[in-house]
C-alpha cells in the first residue's frame, strides 16, 4: 500500500540511492499491516476488548530507519533538513498485548526485508 515506509521499500529494490522528500527527525508509530489484522481478529474474539490502539507501541524516527538502509548498504540523503515537530510520547499498547497480539519490532522486519533482497 502507498505510505511513506513502503515507497522507501519498493523503491529499495530498484536502487541503491534514496532521496527521501522529507526530514530525518519527523517520526511515526510503524505497525505491519499483517499485525493490524490480528490486532482486529483479536479484538473481535475478544468481544468487548474496549478501546485498543492498535499502533507498534515505539515511535521511529526517519533518521533511524535511514540508518537500517545504510548499515544494509544504501545510500539515504534527505532533501529537507530542520527541525522537526517533537514526536508523540509512545504510544500505550498494553491492551493489545494482553490481547495476546502484541504489534512485532518494525525496525527488526525493515532489517529484515533490506537483508533478503539480492544485490544490485
């Protein structure tokens, strides 16, 4: 799906050079898609689970997904720089764990993915 992480992915496959409109201190909760639908399963066999966010629980900054390309050999510049608005305190997914669905470490599946992809 079209989002900021997944264009740095698929563009990731055609080139080892990455320009990213954007600035290394902007930051977001990251969450698999595939961690989103159990969270909603969960949920929904739980029945009356309350209000659940359904978020990964640790904010990731441009920078530091940058530097999960680099050490997997890209080149990552930015074509903004400045500072960026104070990210979000993390967010409280106790609930969805308890659930038993606890969202999986995005920085570890980025490294991950950028590990099995062949050489150009």
């Amino acid at each position: 799906a079209a989002g900021f992480l997944s264009e740095w992915l698929v563009r990731a496959r055609a080139t080892r050079r990455l320009e990213l409109d954007s600035s290394p201190g902007y930051a977001r909760d990251y969450i698999h898609l595939d961690d989103v639908v159990g969270a909603l399963r969960a949920m929904l066999d739980a029945g009356g689970a309350g209000l659940v966010n359904v978020a990964g629980g640790r904010t990731l900054s441009n920078a530091e997904v940058a530097d999960i390309f680099r050490r997997r050999g890209w080149e990552v510049t930015f074509a903004r720089e400045g500072a960026a608005p104070s990210p979000p305190g993390a967010i409280n997914v106790e609930r969805l764990a308890r659930l038993g669905t606890p969202a999986r470490d995005v920085a570890g599946l980025i490294d991950d993915y950028l590990a099995g992809l062949p050489a150009l």
